[in-house]
C-alpha cells in the first residue's frame, strides 16, 4: 500500500475540511473546521507542498477539476476522502472538560455476526478514544461526545446496529469515577 507523508496527509485532511465545512450543523462547528483549517495551513511548507500535491495526483488521492471561469479545483478521490477519514479517526480523542457535568455517555450496539471485523475494530476505537467496556457490546464515558460518536458509527457503517444513551446514575458510578479518574 502507498505511504503518505506528513504533508501528503495534511493535504487529504484539508480537503476533507471542505467538505466539513459544508456538512457544519452550526456556526460553532463551522468556525472551529475553519480555525483548525488555518492552523495547518500555516505549517505547510509551499515547496514541499507542490511535491505532495503532485504525488498525490499520482496516487488517485485527489484529482483537478476544471471550472467555467478556468481556474482548476483540487478534488479529493473516492479512495482519497477514505484516506482523509482513517488519518482523522486514528487521532481522535474526546475530550475531557474542566469540570464533569455528572452525565454517562453509553453506546449501545449488536452489530451482526457477517460484520464480526467492523464491530472488532468499533469496539477498540471506542477504547482508544476514551470509553470504557461496560459489558461486551456496551460502552460508557462521562464526557460529551455526541459529535465523535456520530463520526465513529458513520465511518464504520453501524448506525443500525448502535443506540446512544446518556444516563445520570449508574449503579456502579463510584468504580467507574475511579477508573476515570473523577470526582
């Protein structure tokens, strides 16, 4: 498989910021793509820019459209949009707020047998950005992550097979604040 550079990545990520921007649900989401957008731009360095964005024509990633007033659009592939995603669902993390607003976050999911790989690889990407295995198929946070659940589920295909909760009581909250690490 083609290995990406840092900036071959940035790229891909960029343009996927293009399309958050026109799936932003509010002004607050629509702000913080275009702040975490101009961030990244600024440390992308021009020259080796132009390489990238040449092999990445190379690799399918992205491709030029031609526009009426005959200016080129870069545009990110089918394979190049997926590519995007993996690097962004590899770095997530929920994040964890000053002060605990005393809420469970829960999911809740049955995802078939034929799909075992894509509820294997749910399952630890909810471990890995912050949720705790409750039982098998269940999984519970404390912070506010709707957003990154919603990211999650999409990319992995499983909005059947998953139900969100919030609860503000669990019977077993003392252990739970403990592993969190909450008071």
């Amino acid at each position: 498989m083609y290995q990406l550079g840092k900036n071959q990545k940035k790229i891909l990520l960029l343009l996927l910021a293009g399309v958050g921007l026109c799936v932003a649900r509010t002004p607050r989401q629509y702000f913080q793509v275009i702040r975490s957008v101009k961030s990244e731009w600024d440390k992308i360095n021009y020259l080796a820019l132009r390489r990238s964005i040449a092999s990445l024509y190379k690799s399918k990633l992205i491709k030029e459209k031609s526009n009426s007033d005959g200016s080129t659009t870069m545009v990110l592939t089918g394979l190049g949009r997926k590519k995007a995603i993996t690097f962004n669902i590899e770095t997530m993390e929920i994040k964890k707020p000053k002060k605990w607003d005393k809420k469970w976050r829960i999911v809740f999911f049955d995802v078939p047998e034929k799909r075992k790989e894509s509820r294997n690889v749910l399952r630890e990407t909810l471990k890995r950005i912050g949720f705790l295995e409750f039982q098998k198929s269940v999984f519970v946070c404390p912070y506010e992550c709707k957003d990154e659940l919603d990211y999650v589920i999409e990319f992995f295909n499983v909005r059947l097979h998953v139900r969100l909760g919030t609860a503000t009581w669990l019977d077993n909250e003392l252990h739970l604040k403990e592993k969190f690490n909450i008071s």
